[in-house]
C-alpha cells in the first residue's frame, strides 16, 4: 500500500471555517493540523492529532464536507505522528526593529482590501499580525468596477488560484474618516505598527496626506508609487516609473514629516533601481516591493459590464519576480543603510523567509490573506519560530539578508562541474514523466522500458539540467554529488 503525500491532501482540504471535522472530534483538531501542513508546518501538526482515537480520526473523516470525496484525515494521522517533531516550549522571539520601530515579528498586511476599515484591521491585530499598511488614502473620489477580481486557477478548478487580477484602487472612505480610523487603532493597539499609505497626484497633496498621518499619530507613512490601474494620469505607477517624480515627491514628503518615509516601488519598470535610487537619495528610511504586476486575463469572469482592461496580478506566481527586484536593489552599491519592505506571493513561513533571507526586515502579505483570512499568521509565526529554533538563531536580524553572499552574476557561476540526477526506485511508481519531459523537452537522456516501468538515465547523454528532478510528481529524483565535467 501507497503512503499518502500528506502535502497533497492537505491541498484538497477546503480549509472550511467552523470545520466539521474538529467539531466531532473529541480529542484533537484534525482541521487545525490540515492547516498547519498546508501552510509548511507538517513537522509539527501531530500536536494537534496525536491523541485522537482511532474512533475519533474515522468520525471526523466521516464529518468531512468535501465535495468529491473526504480528506483521508486517518492516514493523515498515521504519517504525521510517525514523523512527529519534538517542539520546543522556549520558543525564539520574533521581533525586529523596522525603521527603528519595535515590531513584534515581520508579518505585516499589505495596504489592500484586506485592511479598509477599522473592525477588519483590530481583528488581524488580535490574531498576531504585527502591524498593517492601510489601504491607500487619497484625496480624489474613488468609484471601484464591478466585478473587480479575477483569478488563474489549477486545472481550471476553483478556490485555489495561483495567481490572482485586481482592478481594485484606492480607499472609497472619505480622506478624515481614514484618518480617525488610523488614530483609533493606534490608541487602542499602541505596541502594532499604524502605518499610512496614501498616494498624491501634486506635491501639496502628497504633503497635506503625510502631515494628516503623522498627525493621527501613525508609526511611519507609505508613498505609494505603484499601482497599475489607476484612471488618473501622474498617480501610481506613472510617477514610480519616472525617477524624477519619485525622487521629488519624496524629498518633498521627507521634508515635512518626522515619521518614516517608505515609498513603494512599481515592479512594472525594467530597472527597479533607478526609481529605487531617487528615493534613495531623496532621504527615504525604507522601501517596499512590489506592488501588482500589469497583467491580462481573459475569462468571463474579467469582465465589466462587456469590456476588459488590463490591471495588476499578484498571488504566489509572482514572488519569483518579486524576489528578483528586492535583490536587484538589495545588491546595487549605491544604496546603502536603507530598509525593506518585501511584498508578492508570500504564502507561508518558507515564503516570507526567502524575503528576509534576501535582506527584508518585515514582509507584507495580501493575497493569501485574501484566499484564507487572516488565520495564516499561526502557521506564520509557529513555522519560523521552529525554523530558527532548530537552527539555534535567537532573533529573526541575524537572517536579514544571510544569503546575499550566495548570489553571483550568470557569468561567475561554476560552469567546470556537473550534478547527475538520481532515481529513487522505492519512490518511482513508473508514470513515465521523466522520460517524456526529457525526450521532447530535454536532451533523450532517459530511456524507459515499458515492460518493467522504469526509467534509467544514460550518463553519456546527460547534462544535469534537472528536468527531469522538477517533473517527477513523486519526489524520487534526487541529486548526485557534484563532480568535475569531462573533458571533451
């Protein structure tokens, strides 16, 4: 019998609210430690089912809303508490100082529809979160389409999208009901980072919104020179594309303000340091990135009203991107002692650790809040506490920016050694992937006896490109030791 991939299952879950599950289950919370794995904590989710009965585990399983077949919350069990972690009470603390303001860990929400008003923001403050940057104020009537949301799916399923379209701008609140809302949540939660966001279209603009946030008694204010989709020309994206503007409306702001000056760069540009550097030397004290990236998708769901447009994506099919700019900065000479701020796809612990690993000091988070609420922050928080206690890291600075020094040039890369892929026969079930991705897509260094199902890979022909590694759907290609190529 097959063991179960219990990072598979995990993703079938609905990850439904009130689930069913745990409700019948007497002695564990089948629910919770679904989540804890979906969310790269399957070391640790036997806490929540380890003492569960037999008895227990088959009336939850059977309590499964599921709409194709239940969650097999049984094998489940079996797999995660015979591969169950011992977790350490001391956890590590999380907190960091971001532009010299205490925070208690890195995990910010991201000026967006996840933070609008004053209930929804209190409610993320009391579930964890450290700190919000409030969906942008600005001074212009703001008049959202309908529908505004669009997303790309697995497979064309439901649910689970992998990138996610938004044709959302800016606050619809009036510009003091803003305000007060901000200086409500920093009084009623003085240890959580307020910070404004706002965006100007003239310098008196940006000025008046910067004064009023530090007024309301705001930690810090983000400029925000980045979104895609607004109707106004000389907002958003147009002025954090022209490096001059960004420069001038931060050297503006900078002057007239005592709090944090954070503006916020457009991915949508081929060099992110240019803009970067405008602000840089325009006195900023940190920058966050990125914003959506321009996009177009094409489903009817897209449409408004019979027309389409193009606006900004974001999800998990982004963070690649969004790493590539906070390294383009992170690694430019000219910028020095200045902060960041890492935003796009961060879905889990793992996700925001690439972030801080590449030199962020705190990492925003918006789409996945959107998929799954704001219940991520456990797995969040839980998840890198155990990361650097098995590491024996004490506070979460010493991982800023730690793999900096492991990146080159395209040109400096080792390019005299080879690393062979190497098959797992106990893994392989002999689908046979490997084989056709390497046949049409690689360089025919697998052959595959259709008798027994085994593939076998032919070292003369091989030149460790990995292809094959990355489509095995079972994990059963590993690597090799690395060793010098042979002379031709």
């Amino acid at each position: 019998m097959r063991r179960i991939n219990i990072n598979d299952e995990a993703t079938l879950c609905l990850l439904c609210i009130d689930a069913p599950c745990s409700k019948v289950c007497k002695n564990g919370d089948p629910a919770r430690a679904i989540r804890a794995i979906r969310f790269g904590n399957e070391k640790l989710a036997s806490q929540w089912l380890c003492q569960c009965t037999e008895d227990d585990l088959e009336t939850a399983e059977e309590a499964c809303i599921h709409y194709d077949r239940p969650i097999r919350i049984r094998e489940i069990s079996r797999t995660v508490c015979c591969n169950s972690v011992a977790t350490n009470n001391a956890a590590p603390s999380l907190a960091i100082d971001f532009c010299g303001i205490p925070c208690e860990n890195p995990f910010f929400l991201a000026s967006s529809a996840i933070c609008t008003n004053y209930e929804m923001v209190a409610r993320a403050f009391e579930m964890g979160w450290a700190g919000v940057f409030y969906k942008t104020i600005c001074l212009q009537d703001i008049r959202e389409v309908s529908p505004r949301f669009d997303a790309v799916h697995d497979c064309g399923g439901h649910g689970n999208f992998f990138a996610f379209r938004n044709m959302e701008q800016l606050s619809e609140n009036p510009v003091d009901v803003d305000f007060d809302i901000l200086k409500r949540l920093k009084q009623d939660y003085p240890t959580k980072v307020v910070v404004a966001s706002i965006m100007g279209q003239t310098e008196e603009d940006w000025v008046k919104l910067a004064q009023m946030a530090e007024a309301a008694g705001c930690d810090a204010v983000e400029l925000n020179y980045s979104c895609p989709q607004m109707r106004q020309t000389g907002m958003g994206s147009d002025v954090g594309q022209d490096p001059e503007l960004v420069t001038f409306f931060t050297a503006y702001v900078k002057r007239s303000v005592k709090i944090p000056v954070i503006p916020k760069m457009t991915p949508n540009i081929a060099h992110i340091s240019e803009p970067a550097m405008g602000a840089y030397f325009a006195g900023a004290d940190a920058i966050s990135a990125i914003n959506t990236i321009k996009s177009v998708t094409m489903g009817d769901g897209s449409e408004v009203n019979g027309c389409q447009t193009g606006s900004g994506l974001s999800g998990r099919a982004v963070k690649p991107i969004a790493l590539r700019h906070i390294l383009a900065m992170v690694k430019n000479p000219m910028m020095k002692n200045i902060q960041y701020s890492g935003i796009g796809g961060i879905e889990t612990w793992r996700d925001a650790l690439e972030f801080i690993q590449l030199g962020c000091r705190n990492v925003q988070v918006c789409t996945s809040v959107m998929q799954y609420g704001y219940r991520i922050i456990d797995d969040m928080i839980l998840g890198l506490q155990h990361y650097m206690a098995e590491r024996g890291i004490t506070q979460v600075s010493d991982l800023v920016g730690e793999l900096l020094p492991k990146f080159y040039l395209p040109s400096d890369l080792d390019r005299e050694t080879i690393v062979y892929p190497m098959i797992d026969r106990d893994k392989c079930i002999g689908c046979g992937r490997c084989y056709t991705s390497c046949m049409d897509g690689g360089h025919q260094a697998i052959n595959f006896d259709t008798d027994t199902r085994q593939p076998r890979i032919v070292g003369t022909k091989c030149v460790g490109c990995h292809l094959c590694r990355l489509v095995c759907p079972t994990g059963a290609i590993g690597m090799t030791k690395r060793i010098p190529k042979k002379q031709k």
